[in-house]
C-alpha cells in the first residue's frame, strides 16, 4: 500500500514549506504557515510541520485539532513589528470596552504571535524553539535584545527597559479608572506583538518539550483555559514565563523558567477575560525558577547581574491578581535560585483555599523565601470585602542565603487573618546584618497596597513575622544565622490559636528572640529560647497605613 505522503488527501501531515514558508531566517512566512494551518483544519485536523530552519512570522491563528510540531533544529522567530504608522506586522489586540481592573497585557489576545480564542485538542510542542525577538514587554514597540540589560544603579528599578519610549497612535480613555488602567504606556497597537503564546477559553491543550526564548510580556499567557497540560519547557526571557489565569484542570511539569524582570511561574485568577472564574486544580511540580541575566539560563552561564530594586524576581507565586479566587492548588519538587521567594498572595476579594506546598529548596534568595498575604486591594468589580487566605499547608523547605530584609512573611488584616496555616519542616539560614534599628520598626500595615514584600521594608525579626493569624502552626522549623544580626528571630503579633513545637533557633537562642503582642491561646513547646516568663511582650499600638 502507497505511504501517505505530506499534504496528500490522507496524510495528517502538513509541512510549512510545502505551503510556502522559507525557513531562512529573511523572508516573512507569515502567511505560508498560516495557510499550513489552515489546511489543517479543513481536513479535520493534523499536525503542522517546521522542518529544521528559521521561521520568520507575526501572528499565527491556532485551530482545534491541531498539532504545531518545531522539529529538532527548527526556531519561530518572532518578527520585528513595522514601523510606527505603517500597516501589517501582528494581529490587532481584539476589539473590547477598556479593561479598568486589569493590564492591557492581561486582557488582549490576538497581539501575539501564536494566538488561540475557544479552541479544542490544541499541542504546540518541540523540540524545536521559540524567539521572540521582535516582541515587545509591554511598553514599547520592541523590548531590548537578549543581553542588553539596563542601568543597574544599587537598588534602583531602572525606569526605561525598552528600546523606543510611548507607543504611537493609541486610543486612550482619557481618564485612567480607579486602578490606574486603562494607561498610556500600557496600551500597544495594532502591529506590535507581545505575547509568544497567549489562549483563552480553549481545552484540552498540551504544550511541551518546547525551548522559549525571550518571550514579552509573557512566553506563555493561558486565560479561562480548561484541561491545560505544560510539560518540560526551557523558559529564558525577558518578562513573565509562564501565567495561568482562571484555569481549571492544569498540569506544570519539569519545566525550567529563567525570568529575571517578572515572575517565572505565576497563577492568577483575574478580570483579564471579563469574567470572575476561580483557578483551581492545579498541579506545579519538578520545576526550576530563577532570576539570572536573560539568555544566561539557556546558554548554561547563570549571569548574576540582576540587581535591581528588590533583587531579580523569577519566582513561583499566586497572585498578584485574584479576584476569582483560588483553591485546590499544590506546588512540589521545584528548586529556586537566585530569585525571590514563594508567593501566596489573595488581594482582590476572592478565595486562597486549600493549598499545599511541599519539597522546595532555595538559594540565594532575594526576599521572603515565604510569603503569604491577605489584602484589600479589592481590583474587581462588585467587590466590596477581603477574600480569605486559609487551610494552607507548607512543608519541607530548605532555604539557603536569605537576603536579611524578611524571613517568613505571613501577613493578614486585622478584621481578616490568615487562617490554618501550617508550616512543618522548614530549615532558613540567613544572611543576618539586620540592626537594633531594624529591631525597632513597625511595619506599616498597607491594606490596599501592591503586595511585594520588599515594599513592607525590612522586617524587625529576621525568621519569622506573622501577624494577623489564627490557627498558625510552627513545627520542626529550624532558623540559622550566616552572620550576627540584632533582630529577634520571631514576631508573632495579634495571633490567636498559634502553636510552636520544635523550633530551632541557630546559633544561640534568648526569651528575647520571641517577640510576641496580642497573642492568645498561644501553645509553645520544645521550642530554642522560649519561656513565656521572659519573653517580649510587646504593648505598643500597631501604627496606621
């Protein structure tokens, strides 16, 4: 029987260059691939092809059944966008009243270069890769190349990372809403692309065994995504990674996430697609985030040159956006380094329920290497009241060369505490330095703040500060200092229900490492330094926002 061969009435094979597609790197085979894609779809479904070459494209349309396959030696390479006024380049960001609660990035689509709107059975997988070199991050028309990394003054954010300033020819409302959206410098236009990947409403989706490089303003963005399967990717780039937003059904295996500008691995559950609908279900497991110079992770040098405001980012976290809420979500076996800690943060109104969080190891941590936080921000419509942060369970976590500003961070609200939270088997050893001063301040409270812990400042113990919690549980924990510092090692402040068993305190313990103000029903046992006799209670009010 004569083999199928590619394209023939019964093949499932479409190869892009027998649509046309170049592979050299010059010629823009936009529409050669989209074609491929095309013919795909028409014939019911099928995997469409990149032979080994360079694929110079804007803006792929993803269909249902089907397969994008990079072969070994094949790269899409994100074009430049044409010049400011001029037609063509990406698709158009689709039409849509201004989103007031959320970014322009967040809330726009077809503005990338592979886009997907309520599709079904969708893999896009290597082991090819994907350069997103004419991708802008969000400001601009085109981000900086690989390895171009900005003014590093000592703590300084530079101000300006792209290579052109505002974007030309936007339509802006006039007056920003009440969360600063939408903005001028947020807005792109038609042409400019900033997205490698971004979905929205598909199932059953599978990305895998891809390699991504520099990919805007997010490599992969997948928003109101069901049964979403990403598994094995190396990640180097210049913003987010990977952001699950309002996905139900999702699977984070053994990838790699290099992203030293914004987070690595984020889950959110935000108003970007115009609906409240909770993340939940969610697997992140074997993954690696870091924080080192862009391209460093992918050609194995780990540049640590990153040093802005806060440290490098590049780190796993749940929020900033949560206004749907989140629960059912469990993180394990992942490794960070050089990069910032865990985040669990629920802002917006929504529900953070029912998390667990186990086997993680950190080096080189910039700040807390845990942070759980419970806030009003309140970026939603309809919201009125703080969501809830509870039944939340962190477990056997090695961090190692933390940064002194913040240890553990569990920070609620005063009408509103974190609730069930059990922290088992975690070993911190940091750097210390922290002074008598340090030891003296009240950390403002910050309610409707952007929840970055550097912006708390640095904290007045160096293991752990909790406040505004019940039912915290403190077990088998072990907190060592690389060098002297003058803070206590725990703050526990408006606290009810705490319990400590099993705490190590390292290298010397005192009643004056445990600082404790408004604590009720506290249980402590077998724990370094502690003798409720002698401990400091403090009475001091707690200071305003």
């Amino acid at each position: 029987m004569k083999q199928a061969t590619p394209d023939s009435p019964r093949s499932s094979i479409f190869d892009v260059r027998s649509h046309g597609a170049k592979g050299d790197g010059f010629t823009l085979d936009t529409a050669a691939i989209n074609r491929a894609i095309a013919a795909a779809h028409a014939a019911g479904g099928g995997t469409v092809v990149f032979p080994a070459g360079d694929y110079l494209s804007h803006s792929l349309r993803l269909q249902s059944r089907i397969t994008l396959a990079l072969d070994s030696g094949a790269t899409l390479i994100a074009a430049e966008p044409p010049p400011a006024g001029e037609a063509g380049g990406y698709d158009a960001p689709e039409e849509a009243a201004p989103n007031v609660y959320q970014d322009f990035g967040h809330s726009r689509f077809r503005n990338s270069l592979i886009w997907g709107e309520d599709l079904d059975g969708v893999v896009i997988r290597g082991p090819g890769r994907i350069f997103g070199r004419g991708l802008s991050r969000g400001n601009g028309r085109v981000a900086l190349p690989v390895g171009v990394v900005g003014p590093q003054p000592p703590g300084h954010l530079p101000d300006v990372l792209e290579a052109d300033g505002p974007v030309e020819g936007i339509a802006v409302a006039a007056a920003p809403g009440p969360f600063g959206y939408p903005h001028g410098r947020d807005v792109l236009p038609s042409g400019v692309g900033n997205k490698a990947i971004a979905l929205r409403g598909c199932r059953n989706v599978t990305v895998r065994d891809l390699t991504i490089l520099h990919g805007g303003h997010f490599a992969i963005l997948a928003t109101a995504c069901d049964n979403l399967t990403i598994d094995n990717l190396l990640i180097d780039t210049n913003r987010d990674g990977i952001d699950i937003d309002a996905c139900c059904n999702v699977r984070i295996s053994k990838c790699s996430v290099n992203s030293p500008w914004d987070d690595g691995i984020c889950i959110k559950s935000s108003f970007g697609a115009g609906v409240l609908r909770p993340v939940e279900n969610v697997t992140i497991s074997d993954c690696y985030v870091s924080g080192f110079e862009e391209g460093t992770l992918y050609d194995g040098r780990r540049s640590r040159v990153i040093r802005h405001r806060g440290g490098p980012i590049g780190r796993i976290k749940l929020g900033t956006e949560g206004s749907g809420g989140y629960r059912n979500i469990a993180i394990t076996n992942c490794v960070f380094e050089f990069c910032r800690g865990l985040a669990l943060e629920q802002v917006d109104g929504g529900l953070m329920e029912d998390i667990v969080v186990s086997n993680l190891t950190m080096r080189e941590v910039m700040n807390a290497p845990i942070f759980v936080r419970l806030g009003a921000r309140l970026r939603a419509p309809g919201i009125t009241e703080p969501g809830s942060a509870r039944r939340i369970a962190i477990n056997n976590v090695v961090a190692y060369d933390v940064a002194p500003e913040q240890g553990i961070f569990i920070a609620g609200l005063e009408d509103h505490p974190v609730v069930d939270l059990w922290l088992t088997d975690i070993h911190l050893y940091s750097r210390g330095g922290g002074t008598a001063a340090d030891a003296a301040r009240t950390v403002p409270e910050m309610p409707t703040d952007y929840p970055e812990p550097m912006l708390f400042g640095t904290l007045p113990s160096w293991g752990l500060f909790a406040r505004h919690v019940s039912g915290l549980a403190v077990c088998n924990v072990t907190m060592q200092l690389l060098a002297p510092d003058e803070r206590p090692a725990l703050w526990l402040e408006n606290a009810v229900a705490a319990e400590f068993s099993g705490v190590r305190l390292r290298p010397v313990a005192t009643p004056r490492d445990w600082v404790l103000e408004r604590a009720t029903a506290l249980r402590v046992s077998d724990s370094d330094g502690f003798n409720g006799a002698d401990a400091v209670f403090q009475t001091r009010s707690i200071r305003p926002a």
